[in-house]
C-alpha cells in the first residue's frame, strides 16, 4: 500500500470526494509505487508525451500526487 492510498484511507470520507478527482491517482498508478509513469500516464490518463513532460514539474519522469492534481484539474 503506498502513501497516497494511505492518506486517502486515513481522510476517510473526504476521500470519496477529493482523493480520487478524475480516473483516480490510484487507478492510473498500475503498479501501485505512488508516481504515475508515461506507460501509466499513456494509459489510464490518455497523456502524450508533450502533455506529460509539462505535468511533470520537477522533471524527474514520473508524475507524483500532487502533479497528478494539477494535470488532471486541466
Ligand atoms: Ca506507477
Ligand atoms: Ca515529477
């Protein structure tokens, strides 16, 4: 279990409304390891690449929670 689901549990029934915006942070993260891949992103988020690399802030090549919410409110 990784710490974005963690959190979500703990919020509890915030989680319903705010934790999951869009697809879902979780369901994009197909290996469950807490960042969001350009395979996921491709996948779940229908992300290209050009879209993915200005979501990914810090340009480390994944999308973490918080980049996730930025480029899924878009
Ligand atoms: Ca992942
Ligand atoms: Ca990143």
């Amino acid at each position: 279990m990784n710490r974005y689901v963690v959190a979500c549990a703990l919020i509890g029934i915030v989680a319903a409304a705010g934790c999951n915006n869009g697809a879902g942070f979780a369901s994009v993260d197909a290996d469950s390891n807490g960042t969001i891949s350009m395979d996921e992103a491709a996948s779940g988020m229908k992300m290209d690449e050009a879209r993915f690399k200005a979501a990914d802030t810090n340009a480390d090549g994944s999308l973490d929670s918080s980049e996730y919410e930025v480029a899924s409110a878009r």
